[in-house]
C-alpha cells in the first residue's frame, strides 16, 4: 500500500511558476511508475505526465515544453516543476502511482502508468 501526499500548489499570475512535490510513504516507489494528473470540475481528469521506474517520461501536449516531471527515490518523492503557467493550467493537480504497464506496439513497445494509488490533491490557480 503507497501512501500519497501532494503540497506546493497555490496561486500564481500567468506566466509564472510553481513546483508540486508528492511524497510517498507505507512502501518505497522504485519498483513503481508516478504520474501528475489534473481535473478541472466538470471535466474528466487528464494525465499531465509520467515518469517510469527507470526515468522514462511522458508528456501531455498541453505542457510539453513547459512542465518537467523528475523524482527522487531516494527521498520517495515525485515533483512536477511548472512555468510559463497559463490560466488554462488552473485545476487540481493529483500524484498517482502504479506498475508500469508495457504494450507492444507496431513499432516496438510502450508504456503506460495506470493509477493504483491517488493523493487527495493540490489546488493550482493561475490568473490572467
């Protein structure tokens, strides 16, 4: 069982930066993959972005280029660090772990990073 705890969420104008942070407790992450995701009311929860076992990421479109994912094993933390927020960046954001699931595909392999385990959140506004 993985324990998940959000914090560094707040307000910030457009533009600007924020760096979440999720710390892990009850069992070590290593073997496991970690992923941000965000929701806004109304709307389903989107993954943001994930980071496997062995460093592998992955990106949502919408924040490439933007959003770094990074994580520390050995301090059983996740972080997403944030610039150029935009308004449409405002949601909850939520930390996530799972077993990576990996699937073939016509060209090769890919993976992905199902939530087994949930925080309860960290509330990101971002004003124009």
């Amino acid at each position: 069982q993985v324990q998940l705890v959000e914090s560094g969420g707040g307000s910030v104008q457009s533009g600007g930066s924020l760096t979440l942070s999720c710390a892990a407790s009850g069992s070590t992450v290593n073997k496991y993959c970690m992923a941000w995701f965000r929701q806004v009311p109304g709307k389903e929860r989107e993954e943001v972005s994930a980071v496997d076992s062995d460093g592998s990421s992955t990106y949502a479109d919408s924040v490439k280029g933007r959003f770094t994912v990074s994580r520390d094993n050995a301090k059983n933390s996740l972080y997403l660090h944030m610039n150029t927020l935009k308004p449409e960046d405002t949601a909850m954001y939520y930390c996530a772990a799972g077993l990576t699931i990996v699937m073939p595909t016509t060209t090769g392999t890919r993976w992905e990073c199902p939530a087994d385990y949930w925080g309860t959140g960290t509330l990101v506004t971002v004003s124009s």
